[in-house]
C-alpha cells in the first residue's frame, strides 16, 4: 500500500474502505495474472512508473511470460503514445521483466570510467553522475573522499537520482525505503534485515573520481 492510501486511510477510512472494496469487486470475475496484466497497460497509458514496478513483477509471479508483459506494455500505444510507452520499457528493462534482445549477451566490458572531478561535487550532498555505462551516486564524504553507489534501488530497482534528497539521505520514490548516503545502509523500515545500497570501488586519482571496473 502506498504512502498517499494509507495516508487516506488514517483521515478518510470510510472513503478508503469504499475504494478498496469498489476494487476488490470489479475486478473479482478475472484471474490473477489477467488483471495484473490489464493494470500493466493501464499504468502505461497514465505514465505511473510506481504502479509498473508494482504490478509488473506481480504479472510475472501470476504465471505471465516475458512477452505477454510487453505484448501488454505495447497495448497501451494507441492510448498512451510513442514517449509513454518507451517511459515504460525503460521501466521494465530495469525490472529484467522483458525478453533479451538479439545480441543482449554480447555487451562489452566496461573499463574504468570517469565521474568528474572531486572538486566539482559539493561537500555533503547527493550528487548524479551519467556515463555511457549508466548513473551512479556520487556522495562527496570529506575534502579528499567521497562513497559511490548504483542508483537502483536495492529493492525496487527504480532509480534513486530520481529519489527524494533528504541531505544525508535518499528515499526511494517507488516503495519509500531511505538509505544513508554516508554509508549506503537502509534506514527505513526495519533497516537491519534490509539490502543497502550498493557500493563501488573507486579511486581518487588526479583528483578526478575514476569508477573501477
């Protein structure tokens, strides 16, 4: 359940309850994976990358294929758009929720790579940087240091440079876990039995932040 709905449902109950048993019931003649399926393109056609992340694995768990999730992500075409319907293979790309394209396990290594200089990021605050490879969290630590991570959330897989800066902390927007940025480990909820985010090698070199491979 989201924030907003069990926010609603601790000042609106009454108006929460109709709208979760409204839900319940119109959907009761459709199995599982059928349902999660249709959400996927309703969620395509609105643009709501939380409810892809959330019903998407559900397809899969319902005993959907691969391609029926994109067969379901295509449906939404005539209705969401070109820029829409991209948004969310993008999304589902993340998620490994889509068939291999030809030539997929032919990628090239990635060598050493190059973030910036240390400089160039402000002491104490989250900081995205991008390569051809992909985004990274860049947290600058002290004059001379500084702690990188993968930006995909550890639980979810969305993108944490598109999470909520809270300074010494990110929120992931999608399930709103927060880690801390200082050491990567989840703060909430019941931050010890949980994934942290994950932390690479770097070296300062030159004073540049070189990724290592």
């Amino acid at each position: 359940m989201s924030k907003a709905l069990r926010y609603l449902g601790g000042v609106r109950p009454e108006a929460a309850t109709h709208l979760l048993g409204f839900y319940k019931e119109s959907v009761k003649a459709l199995d599982d994976k059928t349902r999660f399926l249709i959400q996927i393109v309703t969620k395509v056609t609105v643009g709501t990358e939380r409810g892809l992340r959330q019903y998407a694995p559900k397809a899969l768990k319902a005993g959907a294929t691969k391609d029926e999730i994109l067969d379901a992500v295509l449906m939404a075409f005539p209705a969401a758009g070109l820029n829409k319907v991209l948004d969310a293979l993008e999304v589902m790309i993340d998620l490994e929720l889509l068939p291999e394209a030809p030539g997929a396990d032919q990628a090239p290594e990635v060598g050493e790579q190059d973030l910036g200089a240390l400089a160039d990021f402000p002491l104490k605050k989250m900081e995205c940087a991008k390569t051809q490879a992909g985004k990274y969290i860049v947290y600058r630590t002290s004059a001379d240091s500084a702690q990188v991570y993968a930006s995909r959330c550890p639980h979810s897989k969305a993108s944490l440079c598109k999470g909520v800066d809270h300074g010494d902390a990110v929120e992931c927007k999608v399930h709103n876990w927060v880690f801390d940025l200082e050491t990567g480990k989840c703060l909430e909820p019941d931050a010890e039995d949980k994934p942290g985010m994950e932390a690479l090698n770097i070296d300062i070199r030159e004073g540049r932040i070189i990724l290592l491979p």
